[in-house]
C-alpha cells in the first residue's frame, strides 16, 4: 500500500491548510474548528460514498488533497493547544 502521506495531491492539501490558518478571520470558514469541521466531513463523505481511505494502492486527487488539508489543520490546532 502506498502511504497518502507521500502522494503529491496530500502534499499540496498540507499546504494549502497551512495558507488557510493564517488566513482564517477572512475566509468562508471564519474559525479553525469550522474548518476542521467541514473538512471532517468532506473527506467522511468520500469515505462512505466510494470506499476511499488513507490506505489505498492509489488516491483519488480531491480526497488526497482534502485529507491533507484536514491533517495540517488539526496538526495546527494541536500544536497551539500545547503552547
């Protein structure tokens, strides 16, 4: 099985996650955990809806590039709930 973490389109939604948080105030989500929150569900909906998961021989780009930018969000809020 192919890591997602080694998958460009995983890469590419880490860093988009990393832009969003310091742009937050001024985005459609407003807040972190609203973000966290919507991006949970994007990647679940992919889940349940065609069987994707973070161990597959290949990714579907968009559930990559989701699941990336959900983890780079919650590594944020994680990080700055321990300083």
């Amino acid at each position: 099985m192919k890591s997602i973490e080694k998958d460009i389109e995983y890469m590419e939604g880490t860093w988009a996650g990393k832009v969003l948080v310091q742009h937050l105030g001024d985005s459609t989500y407003g807040n972190l955990e609203v973000a966290i929150g919507v991006k949970e569900t994007v990647v679940k909906k992919f889940e349940e809806e065609f069987g994707y998961s973070r161990n597959m021989p290949e990714f579907d780009r968009n559930y990559a590039f989701n699941v990336g930018m959900l983890d780079a969000l919650i590594k944020h809020r994680d990080k700055n709930k321990e300083d």
